[in-house]
C-alpha cells in the first residue's frame, strides 16, 4: 500500500484543526447568545416594572386632579354659605 503524500497530510491535518476552532467558536457563540437573551429577559423585565410604575402614578395624578376639582367646587360652596350666613 502506498504512503498518502504529505501534502495530503497536510491538508488533513489543517481540515481537523479548522473543525476543532469550528467547534469551539460555535460553542463560543451559543454562549453568547444565551447570555445575550438572559440580559434581554432581564431589561423586558424592568422595562415592564417601570411601564407598571409610570401606569401607577398617572393613576394617582388623576386622581389627586380630580380631587382638587371636587375640593375647589366644595371650598367655593362654602364661601356661598358662607356668605348666606344670618350674622
């Protein structure tokens, strides 16, 4: 049986180290990208809490508005009955 020449050798030896960094730049990657989505869930996550938050304190503006509306129309009331008093 005949020797391979070395040039196949070679060329054999250069495919298995081009598999090898193959290998571990995909493992690379998917590292990456885990970590990538874990750091995405987490800003969905405080993206979400700080809408949440926003939401809560119009809620509260609103409320407080009217409110003072009502407290406006009450106080207004009663400087009339104020006015109307016997006295």
């Amino acid at each position: 049986m005949r020797t391979p020449p070395e040039s196949f050798l070679i060329f054999k030896e250069e495919l298995e180290k081009a598999r090898i960094e193959k290998e571990r730049l995909t493992r690379e990657y998917e590292i990456k990208l885990a970590d990538m989505n874990k750091e995405l869930a987490r800003l969905k996550e405080q993206i979400q809490s700080q809408q949440e938050l926003i939401k809560t304190t119009l809620d509260y503006a609103i409320r407080l508005e009217e409110n003072l509306g009502s407290f406006k129309a009450e106080v207004t009331n009663g400087q009339h009955l104020k006015n109307r008093s016997f006295h």
